[in-house]
C-alpha cells in the first residue's frame, strides 16, 4: 500500500513542476520578444568610400613661360588648356613678336613680360584672346630640363643644318638638353612664329610620347620636385583639388594632346593675331 501512494504523489508533482515551467519560460519568452531582446543589432552600414569625379570644374589654363637670358633668345611663351574631364590637353604657341591692344595701348608680349613680370604675361594673354589664364608656371634652364627628364624626352624632326643635330635633318630622339637647344633655337626662318610652333609641337609629342601611367604614378613626387625649382602661382591647394582629375587624365587618356599656333599676319617686326582665328580657338577650347 506504502509504494501505491507513494506512486499517485509523484505523478501530480511532476505535472505541477511541468506546468509551473511551461508558465515561467512563457512569461520570460513573452518579457524577451515585448523588450526586443531577441532582435539582432542592425549592422553598421558600410562607410561610403570616397571617390573624385571629373568634371568641368577641373579644367584649366596656365601660361608656361621659359626664360634663359643666357641663351641670347627672347622668352618663350606656351598658354596650356588642359580638359581632364575630355582627357586632352591643348597647347598654344604664342610669338614673342606677338602684338595687341592693352589698355588703350598697343603691346609686344615679350614687352609687357619684361616690364611687369609673368603676371603682366598673364594680363596680355586674357585681353588678347579674351580667356582667363588661372595660373602661370616660369621655368629656367634647369628646371625646363627636369621636366623634360620626367617625360622621357621625345622623338622629334628637325630640320637640316641646326647646329647639335644631324647634320640631313629628320627624325631623332632628342634629350632634355637637345630640347631646350631647340626651343630656344632664334634663326628658324620662320623666326618667332616658327618658334612658338616648335614649342608648342615639341611640349605636345613629349607628352603623348610619355608613359601616362608611370608619370601619372609618381605624380606627387614630380609635382613636389618642380614646383621648388620655378617661380608659380600655383599652390598645393591647386594641386589637391585637382591630382585626381589629371591623373585620370595622363593614366587613361590616349594621345592626350595637341597643339595649335596662332594664325595671323607678320609686318615688319610684329605678329598680328587674327581676330577671327582667336575667336575660334576660344569657343572650341575654352567655353565649358
């Protein structure tokens, strides 16, 4: 009888002690969900990387002026319309010789240059081709032929007879001194005006001819090693706002650039730029 009632309290207590569980954990279960403790934390959403796009606002103007007195040759001027947003560069020559009316006053370009400096070049260059030039660079001997080294130098025809080079002219790869020899070169019979072709011909074959990912690669350091040696506006600002735009442009563009010489009429001693020409080379290159 002992072991009979002993059996009929067991079962009752363990029914209770289910019960008793299932009602605990469904008030904790309920307690749980009604906290929103058994939601997950959201993840963190991704942190957006920054990316530079090019636009119209990375395109710019900068008049490059070489200036070797001991070379016995006038400076040498090359305004350089850069479109990185069309991943193309044009450079324009411009004859010392070249006349305009600034200020009420009829102006050589090498004049004004020499009496007020580059940005006296720059105020000539933005009534002359009604432009505006953002920042000038002005290199010396030294400093031309640096940039030239990082370029790579460039293959190039030149005409017979100019003392330095083949003596029968034509093709030849030419160094950063050979390059400087020419652009400075004063007895092309084309004087000034052919002078300006040649610079501006020879600065746009060095940088189609260039390795656009190798320069564009060591960019910085470049940047960093000219911009101590010549006398610039242009500031470390100019460079951050637009490294990534001419980067682009030098590792993904493809025969980067041209180059144009001003066209107009020669008399006596002064090129006189044709109205309608400038007219058209500012609407096809420097209206954005």
């Amino acid at each position: 009888m002992a072991k009979k009632k002993s059996g009929r309290i067991a079962v009752p207590f363990l029914v209770t002690i289910f019960l008793g569980l299932l009602i605990i954990g469904g008030g904790a279960y309920f307690i749980y969900n009604y906290l929103g403790l058994n939601k997950s934390a959201p993840l963190d959403e991704p942190t957006p990387r920054a990316a530079s796009i090019v636009t119209k606002e990375d395109n710019h103007t900068i008049l490059l002026i070489l200036d070797e007195p001991e070379q016995k040759c006038s400076s040498t001027f090359v305004l350089m319309r850069s479109k990185p947003v069309e991943k193309r560069m044009i450079f324009i020559g411009i004859p010392t010789n070249t006349i305009s009316i600034i200020d009420g006053q009829q102006e050589h370009i090498q004049n004004s240059y020499e009496r007020g400096g580059a940005q006296s070049a720059v105020k000539f260059v933005n009534q002359t081709f009604g432009i505006t030039v953002d920042r000038y660079m002005k290199f010396d001997s030294e400093s031309f032929r640096k940039v030239c080294d990082i370029l790579g130098g460039v293959t190039y025809y030149v005409e017979p007879d100019i003392a330095g080079f083949k003596k029968e002219g034509g093709e030849e790869y030419l160094n950063s001194r050979q390059i400087e020899t020419l652009i400075t070169y004063p007895m092309f019979n084309g004087r000034e005006v052919q002078r300006a072709y040649t610079a501006s011909s020879i600065l746009s074959s060095m940088i189609n001819q260039t390795d656009g990912k190798r320069v564009a690669d060591n960019f910085k350091t470049s940047f960093d090693s000219i911009i101590n040696m010549i006398s610039t506006d242009v500031t470390a600002v100019d460079y951050k706002n637009r490294q990534h735009a001419i980067r682009n442009m030098l590792e993904n563009g493809t025969s980067i650039a041209n180059f144009i010489v001003l066209d107009g009429e020669t008399s006596n001693d002064d090129f006189i730029p044709s109205e309608a020409f400038i007219d058209s080379v500012r609407t096809s290159y420097f209206e954005d």
